[in-house]
C-alpha cells in the first residue's frame, strides 16, 4: 500500500458503498489483480525474521491446524511456555498454520494501518497473521464475534462463505461457545496476493490455502454497540436516580407475585430513562474511552523533548496523519482529548488548533485564528512540544 489509509485498504471499492452496501451486513471481496497492493506492510522474509529475531511465549505466537484438532501447545513449547521453533517449524511442515496474535505494535506499518482504519470508522483494531501450508485448512468453518478484514499478501487461499446462523454475535455469542451448524454455502472465491475480504462478525466460513504458502492479515475491528451505549446510560442513571436503585419488590420470585404491575413499573423506568439520559454527555464520555486507547501518534516523543527545534515563522509544521482527538469547547477553554493528557487552552485559540490539529503542511502564516504572529508562534511551540504536531 502506498499510504496506510481506508481509502487505500479497500479500494476501489468506495468507502461510502462499503458503509451502505457491506459494513455489519455481507462481505465485500475486492480481486485487484495487483500482487503489490499491500507491498510494504508485511512479507514472508518479515514474519521469517520476526520468528528468528527473539524468544516468543504462547500465545503471541500459536500453530492451528483443522485436520489435527488435538493440537496443544505443548506439541511446540518448552519451558515456560516458549516456543520452541525446531518444534514449530516441524508442525508447519506437517500442515499446521502459524498465527502471530496481536503483532500491530511490532510492526510499524501496521500499526499506522490500524490507527487510520480506526479513526476513519471508530472502532479499535488489531492484526493476526496467519501463514499456512500450502493446501491445508488452520480452522475449521467458524465464525468470529467481530468484524474482519483480510489482507492477501503472498500465495492465495480458496473461500467458502456459509448462510449465517447467528447475525453479529456479541463477545458472550462466541463460536466456541455456541458451535452452530454453517448454512447452505452462499459463495466461493479465492484471495490472490493484494485482494481484499471483508467479513462481518457472525459470517461463517472457511479457507484453504492453495498450492504455495498463504501468508494473510487479518485486521479486527473491536467498535462498541448500542448495547454499551444502553449499558452505560443505565449506570449513570443509577448513580442519579433513586428509583433505579431500588430493590426488586418483595416476592418477585414466588409464582403468586404480579408480574403485570412489575412489566408496568419497566416501563415507567425506561421511560424515565429516556427522558433523563443526557446522549451527548454519554456519547462524550465514550469517545474519550475510545481515544484514550489509540496507538500513539507518534513514534519521536524522545526526540521532541530532547532536541527541539527552533521553530520560527517559516517553519514548515505538519499534522500527524490519523491523529484520533476531539475538540471539547466551552467559553472559558478548549480542551484537546487524544491520546497524551488533555491540553487545555484560551477557547479563542479554537481556529487555530483546529487547522493545525488537520492540515497536513502549513506555517504560522497559515494559521486562520486573529493571534498575531508571536501568538501562534507560542501556540504552535506548545503543540510541538505536546506532541500534537510535527516538524518538516
């Protein structure tokens, strides 16, 4: 990929009929006949020095094979639970699939990739990376309880894709746990080097690899419901309201007890819940969550502390891509939420900080806000020396 974007990841499928036509709803399989398309974030000579370069402990490293489900750790760990790559690499050759389990924060490339595809669709992400042997299976049909994207990146892999039994499990609603049937298969294709499937959590299927070693990514999209939003509107109302924490009436449980009434006074509360629930406040406090756990921006904080530069008018100043922040604006302040401490601000600095936090390339003169020149100079320094922004 020439830039670690969404727009990039799935085109040229478009991303607004990705989020019409497939987010949470059916795959969407992009076939580019481009082998390089996802050049430069992984390779099998990475994951081969990525294996080499230390000692690895299960699970960050682990083998799955569908025609051996008795396959345990042990087959290929010593002491302590350290891989043993003798013993792994034996496995490989006898069909099992290695999976590196969360490697985005040891890959850069990565690591960029899911820091842009989070903010652009507000969930966090990770990345597995599967390698099989040629013609083997690692999992059996299954599906996962979160939505998937499938980065082809050498060999290729056949897919099945089944009739779902269960649309967008929740965690609770895990494969392993339930263990339903598949459906009547409902389409068939096969990932070649730089093709792209997205699968939306719930959607059974299976893959095998072809006649050359499948190296892929997966990239998962962890994103919060409408069920946490709920979950959450419902605790703050028990902290504020009374009839919330009450408790349930006596007898509830004997079969004499008056569920009618009890269906009644449900429906009162939820009313009152509706009513009273502050959405914004909530929605708010969830996105601060949700920033607060992003990947750092930037990988040159030492660097920033220990030789800053002097920045002067000319100075060629930049925004992070993909930096994730929110902007909380009263009167008094604007406060910057992303992922360091919050900064707080005068509020009539908000023009500014808003370009300086989204334009790509400017200078002091650029900056839109009534400051004059020694302002911005000050307020520029400040988010350089925050982090929040960078030099050229």
């Amino acid at each position: 990929m020439t830039a670690s974007s969404f727009e990039a990841l799935i085109a040229p499928l478009s991303a607004r009929d990705f989020l019409t036509h497939h987010y949470e709803q059916t795959e969407a399989v992009v076939n580019r006949n481009q082998p390089d398309h996802y050049k430069g974030l992984l390779s099998l000579e990475d994951v081969d020095r990525f294996l080499a370069s230390a000692d690895h402990v299960f699970p960050d490293v682990y083998l799955v094979n569908a025609a051996n489900p008795d396959l345990k750790s042990s087959d290929y760990c010593g002491a302590g639970q350290r891989i043993d790559l003798r013993r792994l690499y034996e496995q490989f050759a006898n069909g099992a699939t290695i999976v590196l389990f969360g490697i985005q924060d040891r890959i850069p490339a990565l690591k960029l990739l899911c820091r842009a595809v989070g903010k652009h669709l507000s969930v966090g992400c990770d990345t597995n990376i599967y390698l099989t042997p040629p013609g083997s299976h690692g999992l059996r049909p299954h599906y996962d309880n979160h939505d998937v994207f499938v980065l082809q990146v050498e060999g290729s892999k056949s897919w099945t894709i089944f009739d779902s039994p269960l649309p967008l499990p929740m965690p609770g609603q895990s494969f392993a746990q339930l263990h339903p049937e598949p459906g009547p298969v409902s389409r068939q294709f096969v990932l070649n080097p730089g093709d792209l499937l997205y699968c939306p959590r719930g959607l059974m299927h299976d893959a095998e690899a072809g006649d050359a070693v499948s190296l892929h990514i997966t990239l998962g999209l962890k994103g919060l419901t409408w069920t946490d939003l709920l979950i959450e509107a419902v605790a703050d109302m028990a902290l504020n309201d009374v009839e919330f924490r009450r408790l349930l009436p006596v007898g509830y449980a004997g079969e004499a007890w008056d569920r009618a009434a009890a269906a009644d006074r449900f429906r009162a509360l939820t009313a009152r819940l509706a009513d009273g629930t502050d959405t914004g406040k909530l929605l708010d406090r969830l996105a601060d969550g949700f920033i607060a756990d992003r990947p750092a921006v930037s990988d040159r904080r030492l660097q920033t502390l220990a030789t800053p530069p002097d920045i002067g008018p000319a100075t060629r100043l930049g925004a992070w891509p993909d930096l994730i922040f929110r902007l909380a604006v009263d009167e008094a302040e604007i406060r910057v939420v992303w992922q360091g401490p919050d900064l707080s601000l005068p509020s009539f600095t908000e023009p500014d900080v808003r370009f300086a936090l989204t334009t790509p390339s400017f200078t002091v003169a650029d900056l839109p806000g009534d400051l004059d020149e020694a302002g911005k100079l000050v307020l520029v320094r400040r988010l350089y020396q925050e982090g929040l922004i960078q030099v050229f």
